[in-house]
C-alpha cells in the first residue's frame, strides 16, 4: 500500500499541518472522499460540486478551480500507484491566531489524499451489518446543518462510539424532531411492502451521491420510491434496509437493534440494486 499526501500541489509521502491551522484546531474545514473503478476516479463532478457547495456553506474560498482538482488528483493517484484508490480532498481555513475568528487565515490548506482503497469484508455483504438507534441526535440543520461536509464530524463520532458500545456496526440517527435521518457516514434506506424509502434531505442529512445514484436507479427500473420524514416506529414493519456511501457502495442491514430485519438475510430489493449498482460502476467511463 502507498499513501501519497497531495499538500497544496506538492506531493508528500508524509505531510504536516500546522497546530494552528483552523481545521486542527476548530474542524474548520470541508472534505470529500473519492472512490475508483480501474483506479479511474468514480463521480468526481458530483464530489468536487460538493465540496463547492459545502466551502459555500462556511464562507470558505477554495483557491483552486475543478481543472487543478483533477489533475492533481490524477497525478497523485498515479504516484501512489495502488490497484483500486481511496481519495480524500480536504480544504481547511489555514493558519491563524488561536482564536475562533476565521478573519485571521488568510491561506486556505488544500490536501489531496491517496491510499490504497479500503474495503469492507465480503460477509458483510452476504450477512448484512447490525445498526443501533443511538441516543445522540444528529445535528440540527439550524446548528451545523448535515447537509454541508464540514470537517467538524464530532456529532457522528459520538454516535459510532455509542454504536460500538451497544454492539453494533454502526449507527442510525434521529434528528431533534425524532425522524429519521442517517448513519455515521452513510445514508439510509428502508423497504416496506416492495416500496423503497428514504428520509429526504429537509430531515438534516448529507445529500449522498450514492444516495442520489440509488434514487435515480430505483426510478429507471420502476421501483416505488419515497422520500419523506419518518419516525422511528416506522421501521416497525421494515422487510428491508440498507446504507449507502462512496466507499461502502450498498451495504445491507439485517439487524436493529438487535432484532433481526426480514429473514435475517440482505432482502431481494436490497440484492437487486446492489446488482444494478456495481454493474452501473462498470460501465463509468
Ligand atoms: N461519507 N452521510 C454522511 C454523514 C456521510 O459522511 C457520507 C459520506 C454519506 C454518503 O455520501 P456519499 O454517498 O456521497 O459518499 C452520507 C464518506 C464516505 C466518508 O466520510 O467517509
């Protein structure tokens, strides 16, 4: 496995950030994880739109344009030289005073990070994973609105750490108002009766490209689908579930809370998209 560290255009195997760099020190920052396919980058529009959207919603310049994004992307990616790539862009505020106020980082700090690709194991997709519904809300859109990917990821780590100690892989949030929203670093679905739903992004949550993927492959292959604002007891009669996310792809769910979903195996809606997905990866260019 090589890791390349991209740091503002020059390519590191190791990279340092300073200890008042306003993302160390506040999570003052934005980022992005990218996926490939033939070491090919997967959705790179759709990411670096996000990334956009996301400094937008700090009030964060970032100083290089998509063109530079790409091709230091690709240089670095061919520098590390692994099979598959796990890429991470992050864009911090930079240097300042120690001091809240943003006004004193004049430099924005740009990292492109490569590694080899992580992959979850094979039994997880056969089995499916174990999701608690942890006490720890997700953030309200009014505070720090799920919808931008800030660096400050506290509110999820939280819930992972809660997730762990009730014995499950991961987490499922709620928003203040007792919805449903997401996972740690994935979206969520849930079938009832051969109809796909998700919560839709008003209840707080990330806009997954992989999300939005699914939605649209759902709509193409004549799935009912729904997004909408659910309670937790909504889950009650759910045959299926699963996550969605970049790296993860489809991820099923057999378990909540330690009760077992369907037939405790990924459910036939579930294994179907994951189908349409990875043969929707194939054929990216
Ligand atoms: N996470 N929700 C949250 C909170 C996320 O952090 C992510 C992505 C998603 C899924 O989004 P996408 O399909 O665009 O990857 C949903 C990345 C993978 C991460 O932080 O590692």
């Amino acid at each position: 496995m090589t890791t390349c560290i991209n740091i503002n255009g020059t390519i590191e195997d190791e990279a340092f950030v300073s200890v008042l760099d306003h993302g160390f020190l506040f999570g003052d920052s934005v980022y992005e994880v990218v996926g490939t396919r033939q070491n090919k980058t997967c959705f790179l529009i759709e990411h670096l739109q996000r990334l956009r959207r996301s400094a937008n919603g700090i009030s964060l310049n970032i100083p290089f344009d998509d063109e530079w994004f790409r091709r230091e992307i690709e240089r670095t990616i061919e520098i590390a030289d692994n099979q598959e790539s796990y890429i991470r862009i992050v864009v911090t505020r930079g240097v300042g005073d120690i001091d809240i106020d943003p006004s004193s980082c004049h430099s924005p700090c740009t990292l492109i990070f490569v590694t080899e690709a992580h992959t979850y194991p094979v039994e997880l997709y056969e089995n499916g994973i174990h999701l608690a519904v942890v006490s720890i809300k997700r953030n309200s859109k009014d505070a720090l609105n799920p919808g931008i990917k800030t660096g400050n990821y506290l509110n999820n780590v939280l819930a992972k750490i809660e997730a762990g100690r009730l014995g499950a892989h991961d987490a499922l949030m709620l928003n203040p108002s007792g919805q449903l929203t997401e996972s740690t670093t994935s979206n969520f679905f849930f079938v009832q009766d051969g109809r796909i739903m998700t919560p839709s992004l008003d209840c707080g949550i990330l806009a997954g490209i992989t999300r939005d993927t699914v939605i649209q492959m759902a709509h193409e292959k004549g799935f009912p689908l729904e997004e909408g604002r659910w309670p937790i007891e909504a889950l009650e009669k759910a045959d299926e579930m699963f996550l969605t996310g970049t790296i993860k792809q489809l991820m099923p769910v057999t378990r909540l809370d330690g009760k077992t979903i369907g037939d405790g195996k990924p459910g036939p809606i579930t294994r179907r998209l994951m189908n349409f997905y990875q043969n929707l990866l194939d054929r990216l260019e």
